[in-house]
C-alpha cells in the first residue's frame, strides 16, 4: 500500500510540475531599484587645505 501512495503522489507531482510551472507570475517577486541622480557640489579651492 505504501508503495502504491508513493508512485501516486509521484506521478501527480511529475504530471503537475509543468502545469505549476507555466502559472507562476514571477514579474512581481524583486522589486525595480530605482536610483536618484547625484547632486554635484561645487568644488573650490578653501575646501582642501593639504597639511604643510
């Protein structure tokens, strides 16, 4: 008997696996990244004093 349940639940799963497959929507499972522009700053000379 287990071995008759075992090929049923088998063969169903083998039989439904294209089927399932098929009707999966994966267009929502990542979402789309979206990224804001830098901002450039303005860059002067009084900003970058090296060490002497």
């Amino acid at each position: 008997m287990k071995t008759f349940i075992t090929a049923a639940i088998l063969s169903a799963t083998i039989m439904a696996a294209p089927v399932m497959a098929m009707g999966i929507d994966t267009s929502n499972l990542t979402r789309t990244l979206t990224f804001p522009t830098p901002i450039s700053e303005p860059v002067t000379q009084d900003q970058v004093k090296p060490g002497k």
